[in-house]
C-alpha cells in the first residue's frame, strides 16, 4: 500500500515537472502546425527538404532564364516578393509579434494573406520565434545567435538541431495572444492548402496569362526563385543587421544599423534603434527614410484600418543616445584636456585686428572641450622681423588673421 501511495506521488511530480504549454484551447492539429515537427520530421530535417528543392527551382529557372528560354519574369517576381515582404515587415514582424500599433480585421487579413505568400512559416511559429530572439538576443535560447558566427546567424540554425535551452523555451514560452487570435487560428489550421494557393496556383495562373508558352515547372521555379531571394533578404536582418553597422541607440547589444538591409528589407535595416525601442512601429527614428513598411502602415492609418501606433518621442530618443549610444563617451572629460605650456615667441598684433585675451580664449578652449591645434602663448610683442608677418598678402597673414576672427587662437607668429 505505501508503494502504490509513493509511485502515485512520483507520478503526479512528475506531470509537474512536464512543460506545459500555455496555449491550452490548441487542437492537436493546430499544434502540429506550430512547426515543432512538421509532417512529423525535426524542424532541421525538414529545412533542408525545403530550402534544398526551393533553392534547386530557383537555380533551375535562373539557368533558363540566363539561357533565353523562358521570358524575363522579374516585375512580377518582384510584386509578389514585395508583397510577401510586407506580410513579414508590418504582418508577423510589427504588428503580431511586437503589437507596435492595433489593426482592423479587414487589414489582419490582408496581412495574413501577405505573409503566406512569403512562405515563412505560419505567423504563430515566426513570432514566437521572433519574441525569443529579442528576450534572449545572442544567448543559446537565441533561435540565431549571431554570437555564433554569420553563417550561423544566415542560415545555419535552419539546418542545425536546436539547441536544448532554445527548445525548452519554446514549450514554455507564453504566445496566449497568437494563439486566442482567430486569424492567425486560421492560418495555422489551413497553412498548407493556402501554400498551395498561394505558391503554385496562382503563380501558374498569373505568369500562363501573359506568357502561355511558359510550362507548370518553369512558373513554379520563377515563383522560387523570387522566394528564395526575399528569403535571404530577411536573413540578412539577423545576420549582417548584427555585425556591420553603427550603433547610435545602444552600444551594448550587438544589433547595429545598416543602410543596405534597410533598403533590401523595407525599412527593417535600422535594427539597433529597433532592438533598443522594438515596441516602435516605425522601427527607425528617420520615418519614411528607406522605410517602405512605415509607409504602409501610416497609409492604412488614414485609410482607418490601423491606429494605436506607438512610436517613441525624440526627447527619449536623445536621452536614450546620450546615455548608451556608442558616442556617449566620444566627447573628452574636462579632465582629459590638458593645457600645453607654449615656448615664449615675439608676437604680432596686427593693427587691423585687436588682440584677443588669452583668458577668453581658455573658456571658448573649455567649453568647445576641443583641443587646440596650436600652444597658447602668453607672450605678447609688436614687433616681428619675419617678412611673412609684415605683408598682409602672404598666405600666413591671411590664415593667421583668419583663426583669430574664429577665436581659435591668440595673434602668435607661426614662423619656423
């Protein structure tokens, strides 16, 4: 009777030990499309056999295309990638992860919409993904922690196990609001027939009506190929929009702004302002500026659709800046500055211009809190022998008479 009593307490222990999922009202078949395994393979395995048949059809249509036997398909590839591209910028990135400003449903669908096109799994596996990225930005619960080198960063977590602290995260982590969200319930319980709408026919149908003579295969490898280089752009913002840049927001982290991700990715390249203030819709402090995805979002904004964005104010900007930015210290302490003691030199005071105080020149010296680039000499005559000080022409005369107008220095005679 005791053992039965212990094995039973070691059993409801147990249950208590397990992860529990926070998202309870889930199906069984909503869950399975979390992506945790798809059609029953480890997330890497199935990576590969994704990207290595999307990568062959791109290749394959780009050998065709460069051979001239199927026709130039770039401006409707690059609709349909643009497209796709604002379902991840303002869909999965801005609105459901981030919740940086509040959509009507007729725009949550669209958005759905726009994001299936792109092919980046469902939102619910994108932004739960996302969310531990910046919880746990370069740590091993990091999905691609670029502490880790940039082809990790790029591409390599797809193709590489998980890591264990990675995966405890996300049978722990809370995405009740996705998972209480009837589009993105939706979505995850249609995910592949709309894949098959969306990534076969209506590629065949729009590509077949204005070039017929175009086969099944090269319309699909043309949509691959549009997928595969949208897919890479969206890579670069964890990869190359954490090594190569500046970081003007905050100096700790290793996101950084680059201009070039920024164009690519419509306005997702000014990651360290985005890392610092990710609840800003925007995602940049300079609005349009190489931000397409901004503009989108003020447009459906006056159209009625969107509202509630949330941005942050210049004053926490700046504040923001001046305490963690990477120029913060730039500029020299009062202590740093250290006066040079000048050689005694004859002086000329030119009769043109009057003499400046040295004194003066020390606080305009203290509070510029810029060296000089000249000795301060406290020695003053009016007589030089040198014929450069006397010739008002000369070009010492002019540069001379020229500092002392912008109060940089006193009237010495720079003679060798």
């Amino acid at each position: 009777m005791g053992e039965s009593q212990s094995e039973k307490v070691e059993e409801i222990k147990g249950e208590q030990e397990k992860p529990k999922l926070k998202s309870n009202s889930q199906s069984p078949e909503e869950f399975f499309l979390t992506f945790d395994k798809p059609f029953g393979m480890e997330g890497h395995i199935f990576n590969m056999l994704l990207y290595g048949t999307t990568h062959s059809l791109a290749l394959y249509y780009l050998i065709l295309n460069f051979l001239g036997i199927v026709p130039n398909t770039f401006v409707p590839e690059f609709i349909y990638g643009y497209l796709g591209g604002l379902g991840i910028t303002v869909g999965c990135h801005r609105y459901w992860t981030h919740r940086a400003f509040k959509a009507k449903l007729p725009l949550q669908i669209f958005l759905m919409i726009l994001q299936t096109i792109s092919l980046q799994l469902p939102i619910r596996k994108w932004c739960l993904d996302h969310r531990i990225h910046h919880k746990y930005t370069d740590t091993d619960s990091d999905p691609h922690n670029s502490e880790k080198g940039f082809w990790y960063s790029h591409v390599g977590w797809k193709f590489l196990p998980k890591h264990p602290e990675f995966r405890r995260r996300l049978q722990s982590f809370d995405v009740s609001d996705l998972d209480n969200d009837p589009v993105v319930r939706f979505q995850n319980r249609w995910f592949w027939p709309l894949q098959f709408f969306f990534q076969v026919l209506v590629p065949v149908y729009v590509l077949q009506s204005f070039w017929p003579e175009m086969t099944v295969l090269q319309c699909i490898g043309a949509n691959m190929r549009r997928y595969v280089v949208s897919l890479h752009i969206t890579f670069c913002v964890n990869s190359v929009a954490h090594m190569w840049g500046d970081k003007p927001y905050d100096r700790t982290v290793t996101s950084v702004e680059n201009f070039w991700v920024s164009l690519l990715a419509i306005g997702e390249g000014w990651h360290n302002f985005h890392h610092t203030f990710p609840w800003d819709y925007k995602t940049s402090e300079f609005g349009w500026k190489l931000n397409i995805s901004t503009v989108f979002i003020d447009f459906c904004a006056w159209l009625g659709l969107a509202y509630d964005r949330k941005t942050a104010s210049n004053h926490v900007v700046e504040a923001r800046m001046k305490r963690t930015g990477q120029k913060a210290d730039s500029v020299p302490k009062e202590s740093n500055i250290v006066a040079v003691a000048p050689t005694p030199d004859p002086v000329l005071i030119s009769p043109q211009i009057p003499p400046v105080p040295v004194k003066d020149i020390e606080g305009v010296r203290n509070r510029s809190k810029i060296p000089l680039p000249f000795p301060l000499s406290p020695v003053a005559s009016s007589t030089c022998s040198k014929p450069c000080c006397n010739d008002p022409a000369s070009w010492s005369m002019r540069l001379k008479q020229s500092l002392i107008r912008k109060r940089a220095i006193t009237t010495t005679c720079y003679r060798e």
